[in-house]
C-alpha cells in the first residue's frame, strides 16, 4: 500500500515536471518578454529604390491592407499581414488603427534648429538673408533658457510633422549642442547634429575659432557619439564660411573620428557658389571639401543646386550625399535642384530630402514632398524638348517626376540609406528601430476627404495606398500626421504631444 502510494505521488512529480518543461520549450517565443506588443493597421514600406524600376515602381514598395507590426522594446520583432503573423503570438495586446495608413518615420537630412522661430522670414536670397535674421536669431542660443526654450519647440514641431530622424546643423555655441543631445535622449530620437563651424563672412559674436571648434567637437564626440541615438556630425557650415585652417580641422577630426558623419552645405547660391571656390583657390564648390579629405561616405552636402555633371559624378563615387531642400531652395531663390540628373542610374547620388528650416518655411516633410513634385515637373518641362530642342533629355526628364513611390521612398529608406542608417531605420524590416508615422488620408483641408474618396474608401490594393499617399501630398498638409511612434512608443497624437514625450528614457545602441 505504501509503495503505491510512493508510486502515485512519483508519477505526480514526474507529471509536474514534464508540464514545466513543455511549457518552457514550447511556449511562444514572446512568452520570455512581456513588453512585447503589437500595431495592427495597413502598411506601406518600401525595399528597394523605386527608381530602379521606372514604370513599375511598385516593385520597390510593399503594402499590407491588413498588417501587423510586433514591437519588442521599440526594435521590429516582426511583420507582414495580420493572418501570417498574429497566430505566432496568441494573446499579444493589440493596438488597433483602422482607417490609417502607417509608414516608417520621416527623415529630415538637412534642418537647422538654430532657425526655429525665423522660419518663413521675408524676401531675400541667401547671404543677405543670413545676416539679416539668421545670424542675429542663432546668437540668442548662447543663453542657455533661450536655447531649451527653442529646442523644445523644435522638437515638438517635428514630432507633429512626422519626423522621427534628422541630421541637423546645430550652433556654434557648444552648450546649445548639448542641450540638443539631451532633449533628443529624453525623447529617445535618433539625431545627427555637432557644433556648427565656421569663422569669416559672419558676425565675430557668432563664429568660433578653428581651435575652438576642434576641442569643443572632440569633447562633444567623446560625450555623445553613439550613447543613446545619439550620433555626431563634424559640421562646417559652409565653404564660403569657413577658413582653410577651419576646414583643415575638420580634416583633421575626420581622421581621427572616422565613424562621425560630415554635414555641410555646398552650392545652394550662384554668388555663394563662385564665392566660396575663388576663396579655396578650387576650380569648384565641391573641391572646397576634397581638398581636406571630407567628401565619402556619411558626408552629406546640403542643397547642391549649382554642381556640374563632373561634381555629380564625383558624389556618386565617393559614396557621398546631396540633401534636396525644395522648399528652401525656391524659398530664397536659390534655383532648381537637378533631380534628374542625381538619380542618373549610372551615377546615381545616395540623397536625403531636408525641410531646410527656416530656409525652408515649414517643418513638414509632407510639405517639401510637395514642392520637391513642383520642381521636378518644372525641371521635367525644360528637359523634354518643348522648351529648347538642345536640352531635350527623355529619360533625366521622366526622372524628375515624383510618385508617390518615389516621393516616400526618398523621406524613408532612401533618406536611411543617405545617411548610411538604413541598417537601424527607413522600413519595417524585423531587427529594425521601430519609428513609425500613422497617417490619415483624409487629414487636410476641406477639399482632401473628397478628393481622397475619388480614389477609394480604403486601400485595397498597393496601387490604391501610392495614390492616397499622393494625395496626401499634393493636396493634404500636416493634419494628416495622426500619430508619431518613437521606438515603439506613442509621442505625438493629433496636435498634442503626449506626456511621454518628455520624460528622460535612453535606449537604442546607436550603431
């Protein structure tokens, strides 16, 4: 009797045990992290550059009507469409976004916070303009309340546009550059930013010795490169601004922090552009920059409205980049930017598209997806031969043109890949930080539901989504940014930002 009571009480055990271990190797792999969750709405991404695929461009892009994303502390753990994806994770808590259209964070490569509150200032082509209210604005930022105050609302203001990445061209003032770090850190954004450089041709309270800039830039790297999502751009602000010694600092920091990135401005003006090589003694704006050993990977050159077919091509091989800032660039005169001929598949140039603000008269990337349309078409009008048959190019022509695949493509992955980040960001590949932007396609104007309702109710097909997206663009306005998502968390929500927004939380590994 005592045996088999010794027997039963065995086989409960060994029953106990057992369940333990099914439960423990054969449980969903989310059951190991609670904090997983998930985003279920349609989605539009893109894997692959769209003009690649002229007149099938919707081979680059990817669209789930029904989709799911699974967010495991704010990196993509998976995605594609409801019915493949959520049985591989019973019980996930599920937040629901019907009616919207969700796509990867917008990417801002050319901004400047310094500008915030000038943005949209009157009537003057570029060097003018500078001194007239740039230069006076940006010096305000010495003071340390003045220059939280204006982060504050910079950040606030790109979050409502959708923005979640962007490289920005700081101050000269170091202590506005940390106060820039910290604001990102504390909303856990990915940001590019470094002390602004450059000493003649502005005011002398506002410039900053080649000596100077190289200190403050190499404590400041050591500070914030790569902790958090923080990551540092050495940043002379123009060739037109900057000093041969300047620039042979900036050489000198590329050397020896080869992993920080290169921002920097080049032939956005006519007179800046004839200006600043005369000064360097180069036979172009772009030489400025080879001449100190800057132009490759991860550097970045702003606006590049006047660069000859020679300086393209050099781009193009040395890996770096060209920012198109239509708004700024038509804002302030500046010219037309030769979309055309930068995605020359034989010398394609790696872009960002940048809202240039306050060259640029709005935070919003939708916005600058509308003007950057507009001069493609007026670019597309000069090459097609009807204007003068000497200039007739068909297919630089046709490039011009911006879908909405394109469009997209170029303020997501492309801009990912622009800024060499496309291995973190720019789609919703699994392993990938999660920023996202909800977009309803019916936010704008009067005039946008009505419009969008000639097209569909809801997007059934992919070519259903480019269309609406490109009625978002063309017709539409911030209003349509519903929700902005920061690694995986909620920070904006329809014209008010979430308390979230500010409190202090690192995260991100800044690869």
């Amino acid at each position: 009797m005592k045996s088999r009571r010794n027997k039963n009480k065995f086989l409960v055990l060994l029953n106990l045990l057992l369940f333990c271990f099914t439960a423990t190797v054969c449980a969903p792999a989310w059951c190991a992290d609670s904090q997983l969750e998930g985003v279920r709405s349609s989605f539009f991404d893109f894997t692959d550059d769209p003009w690649k695929h002229v007149g099938h461009e919707e081979e680059a892009a990817r669209f789930y009507e029904d989709g799911l994303i699974v967010l495991d502390k704010g990196v993509i753990k998976a995605f594609g469409s409801y019915s493949e994806i959520s049985p591989k994770y019973p019980g996930l808590k599920i937040t629901n976004l019907p009616g919207r259209i969700i796509v990867p964070g917008f990417i801002d490569g050319h901004v400047h916070f310094g500008q915030t509150r000038v943005l949209g200032s009157y009537g003057l082509q570029l060097l003018p303009w500078l001194q007239e209210w740039i230069f006076p604005e940006e010096m305000k930022y010495k003071d340390p309340a003045y220059a939280a105050e204006g982060i504050k609302h910079y950040f606030d203001n790109m979050l409502a546009s959708g923005t979640t990445t962007m490289q920005d061209f700081g101050v000269s003032y170091p202590s506005a550059i940390e106060a820039y770090f910290d604001e990102a850190s504390r909303r856990n954004m990915r940001v590019i930013c470094g002390v602004c450089g450059f000493d003649i041709n502005a005011p002398a309270e506002i410039t900053i010795s080649p000596d100077r800039f190289y200190s403050e830039s190499k404590r400041l790297i050591e500070k914030y490169h790569r902790h958090g999502r923080n990551l540092y751009a050495i940043t002379p602000r123009f060739a037109y601004g900057s000093s041969p010694e300047l620039l042979a600092k900036c050489g000198q920091l590329h050397k020896e922090y080869p992993d920080c990135w290169i921002n920097t401005h080049v032939s956005e003006n006519p007179t800046e552009t004839r200006d600043a090589a005369a000064a360097h003694s180069c036979s172009d704006y772009l030489g400025c920059y080879e001449k100190y050993g800057l132009v490759g990977p991860k550097f970045t050159a702003g606006h590049g409205v006047w660069l000859s077919n020679a300086e393209i091509e050099r781009l193009s091989k040395a890996g770096a980049s060209i920012s198109f800032c239509p708004n700024s660039n038509t804002f302030l005169g500046s010219g037309l930017f030769r979309l055309g001929a930068a995605t020359d598949p034989n010398h394609r140039v790696r872009m960002t598209f940048g809202s240039d603000m306050g060259g640029g008269n709005s935070f919003s990337m939708i916005n600058v997806l509308d003007q950057a349309y507009k001069v493609g078409m007026c670019n597309n009008t000069m090459l097609d031969g009807s204007i003068d048959p000497r200039w007739h190019n068909e297919s630089e022509a046709e490039r011009n043109k911006l879908n909405a695949y394109r469009a997209f493509y170029s303020l997501t992955l492309g801009g990912a890949k622009g800024l060499y980040l496309d291995n973190l960001i720019g789609n919703f590949t699994p392993g990938k930080e999660a920023d996202f932007v909800v977009l309803d396609w019916n936010g704008g104007p009067p005039a946008q539901a009505w419009h969008q309702s000639l097209i569909c109710d809801k997007p059934a097909t992919i070519q259903q989504a480019a269309q609406l997206l490109f009625g978002v663009m063309a017709v539409g306005d911030d209003r349509a940014v519903d929700e902005t998502w920061v690694m995986g968390r909620r920070l904006y929500k329809h014209g008010e930002l979430a308390s979230l927004a500010h409190e202090s939380k690192g995260g991100g590994d800044g690869k």
